[in-house]
C-alpha cells in the first residue's frame, strides 16, 4: 500500500527537519533592553496584553532557563555578538569601552561574510566607541532620529546638563512626534520589505523598555490593567508587543514566515524600580542583583516548519548560544570560537536534555559597581552564588525554592564542594582582566537622522 510507504518517508523527513528547511532561512533577532521574565503574557503576566509575543510562543520555543552569563546592557550585547562568555575577552563586567575581539568574527560579521545583508536598529552598546554597528560586521544601520524637545527639564525623561531631549518621544521624517519603538517598527518593516528577495539577518535592540517610562502615554498604558507602580513600563511593553505584530505582518505578507527565524529576547532581568516582574524568581536590575530574576530571561524562538511549535524547552541555556543556532541553522556549522550549542537540536529532540550542564557567572570587574558583582554557577535544579570570593557559598534549590529564601549550603556541602571545584576550573580557561582604551576622540556608534547609514566598503561589511 502506498500509504505505508508514505509514513516512514514522513517521519524521516520529520527527523531531519532542519535539513528540510529552507537551506537558508533569514534571521530576525530581537533583544529587549531590560525586560523581565514576569513580564510576558505567555511567561505568566495577566496585566500587560502581549498577544503577539505570545503568539511567537504559540508558534514556536519558549525557553524557561534561558540566562545573560554577563549582565547587564553592555557586557550582555558583547557576549551575545560574539557567541562567547564575556570573560573570554576580557570582560568582567560593565566596562564599557572595552574592545570586542577582532581576531574572531561577530555574529554579524559572520553572516555578513555568508552572503546575508545584516541590519540593526537601535541601541547599540558594544564594544569601543570606534567599533560601531557599521564597523563590525553591519551593512546597514537605522539613523538615530531626532528627540522630541521639551520646554522644561522636568518633563523629559532625562534631567541632565544636555537639554530637554525625550527618551521615547522622536521626529519622524513627516515630522511629526512618534514613540520611538514604534518607529523602530517602521524601521523593521522598511528593511525587510526592501530585502524580502535576498537572505537577511536583521538585529532589533530597542531603547525599549529601559528607564524611564515617564512620558509613556495613556494610548499604551491605557491598554494595560497593570497598578500605578508599573503602569508607565507596562505601556512601554504593549508597545514592544505592537512591534512584534508589524514584523509578523510583513513576514506574512512577503510569505516569508516559514523561511526566517525569530529570535525574541532580553539582555537582562527585570527592572524593579519600573515596577518590571521577575516572577515566579526575584531579585532584577539595581536591587537584587545576586537573585535569578536579575540574569534570567524570556526567550522565544519561532520557525514554523522547521522548529515545534508551543512547546516549552526547560533546558539549561545561555545567550551566546544564538550566534552558534544561528550559524548552524544558516551555514550549517559554527565557529570554532563560540561557547554555544546549536540549540535546534535540543528543540527538536535530536539532543536529549540541557544545552549546558552548567553554566557560570563571575562578574567581579574591579570597576564595576559592586552591587553587580556576581560568582555563580547553574546546575540541574540548583543555584551556588555569592556576591564576593571572600564569601561563603550559597545554595538554592529553584524547583522547590524559586524565591531562593531558604540556603542549602550547610546541608549540601558536598554539592557546594563539587559546583564550586566546576567553577574553579572554568574560571582558569578565561582571558585575563581587559584594559579600556584611553582616548577614542572618533564614536561611529550611532549616526543620527532619518532612513539607513550604510557600510562603506562595498560587498563587504565591517573593517576586515
Ligand atoms: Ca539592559
């Protein structure tokens, strides 16, 4: 019978689906500026509407153990980009300024050099002040358009000496004042109805949603049932999610969908003074930085068609693995340098288990405020952190123990011998500590106006 035939040439196919997949999908990444894990429809928030990030969910991965190794914005930007721990060139910290590594390629770079027109659009924070977007692996970058200007200092969203320039309020090129994530929008929409014929990567890292929310409007926080301490930030994010619901459109619309990878995430924990949730976790940005909730995330992967959709991955994983899933996913292999997994096989069940049995943290940077100073390591269902290498170990059990209330270091000291004897061993595979150049008088980070600033060399983006 033919249709026995059919059954064990289907589920072959259903093995290989990877391989069954467009041979070379584009890429859409998207990393929110500080949004929490709590803060999503389909992680569990009932007072933000997140219908089309949820759909993502619905319509792909959603990873509950998805951490930053290297909090927060900058550190985080530069392990991402890289497809490496920090620590590996030298960062331990925030310091900013420090080079990214040019003896490796970007992620950009890396796709720019296998044929893909690479984007990015909005905040940057990577690397020195003459390593812009353009300058390590972008073809093109969205111009930074100008703020909306206030009368009064204490209506912008920054007092300080440089003027009454709005955070979130921008001129369009009509214009006309627009919230800024929602230009970016535009922008999204712009770059990928202009290279719909061609492969592209394009890499949305929003303002959004960091402080501060002051000048949201009641348009968005209206939208929200969230209380006055998150209701400014819970607007920032219904708009994030109307951005989400653009891309898909245009996906949609250019029948793209099946044929790009969408990447949605956030470069670090929940910010508590916005009102942002870490929930079920605690801890997030400025207090509570030792906490899950300050290094743990929402991370979402979609490609129908090639990964499942609506499952949940409980699996160990860490940031950096992106630029490897990516590269495999679009080249087939990954380079030598990263620390990451190809996480596809781990969605799709080729690979059994964690992507990472452990995962570290030590985020110590002599110049780094100490309130973010971090030493962990992630294993199974438990947590070992301290703040200082003077201090004594701590240990949680998060399954049991989410909150991370009650210490299990004197019952466990076996398990905090062992962890601690991984870290110890990791720790001596790091590049030591990096120095920040001095002067850099040249920032190539953000060129400002309307529209897209291009690489110069033609064909080949980045300076190598
Ligand atoms: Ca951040």
């Amino acid at each position: 019978m033919k249709q026995n035939h059919l059954i064990p040439i289907l589920f072959a196919c259903f093995l290989a689906l990877p391989i069954c997949a467009a041979e070379k999908p584009n890429v859409v990444l998207i990393y929110i500026d500080d949004l929490g894990y709590g803060d999503l429809g389909c992680y569990g928030c009932e007072d933000i509407p997140t219908p089309h990030i949820d759909r993502l969910a619905k319509e792909g991965v959603r990873c509950t153990a998805s951490y930053i190794t290297n909090p927060p914005c900058c550190p985080s930007r530069c392990s991402l980009i890289m497809g490496q721990y920090g620590q590996r060139f030298g960062k331990y910290g925030m310091s900013r300024g420090l080079p990214i590594p040019e003896d490796r390629p970007t992620m950009a770079k890396y796709l720019s050099d296998n044929g893909y027109v690479t984007g990015h659009i909005g905040k940057w924070d990577i690397g020195s002040k003459i390593q812009g977007p353009l300058q390590v692996g972008f073809a093109k970058v969205a111009k930074n358009p100008p703020r909306k200007t206030y009368r009064q200092a204490k209506q912008t969203a920054k007092k300080n000496k440089k003027g009454n320039n709005s955070k979130y309020f921008c001129i369009n090129r009509e214009g006309k004042e627009q919230w800024l994530t929602d230009y970016d929008g535009d922008s999204m929409v712009d770059f990928i109805a202009t290279h719909k014929d061609e492969k592209f990567f394009l890499y949305w890292s929003p303002e959004a949603v960091h402080s501060s929310h002051r000048e949201t409007p009641e348009s968005l926080s209206g939208r929200t049932t969230a209380k006055p301490n998150r209701r400014k930030l819970a607007g920032g994010i219904v708009s994030v999610d109307d951005q989400i619901g653009k891309l898909l459109n245009v996906l949609e619309k250019h029948n793209l969908r099946k044929d790009t990878l969408v990447l949605f995430s956030s470069d670090n924990g929940a910010n508590g003074s916005e009102g942002g949730s870490s929930a079920p976790y605690t801890g997030g940005k400025g207090q509570g930085t030792q906490k899950e909730g300050w290094v743990r995330v929402p991370t979402i992967f979609s490609m129908p068609g090639t990964l499942p959709q609506g499952k949940e991955y409980h699996g160990l994983l860490a940031n950096f693995d992106f630029y490897s899933t990516i590269a495999k996913l679009t080249t087939g292999k990954i380079p030598q340098h990263c620390d990451g997994k190809d996480l596809f096989t781990y969605f799709t069940g080729t690979q059994p288990g964690d992507a990472h049995e452990y995962l570290f943290w030590l985020n110590n940077e002599p110049g780094d405020a100490e309130r973010r100073h971090l030493i962990a390591v992630r294993w199974q269902d438990w947590r070992l952190y301290k703040k200082y290498d003077k201090d004594p170990w701590q240990l949680f059990d998060l399954q049991a123990d989410p909150r991370e209330e009650k210490n299990l270091a004197a019952k466990h000291p076996e398990l905090v011998r062992q962890l601690a004897a991984k870290h110890a061993v990791w720790a001596k595979t790091l590049a030591p500590l990096g120095k920040i150049p001095e002067t850099e008088k040249t920032d190539t980070r953000v060129p400002k106006g309307h529209g897209w600033n291009l690489a110069k060399r033609k064909g080949k983006a980045g300076r190598n």
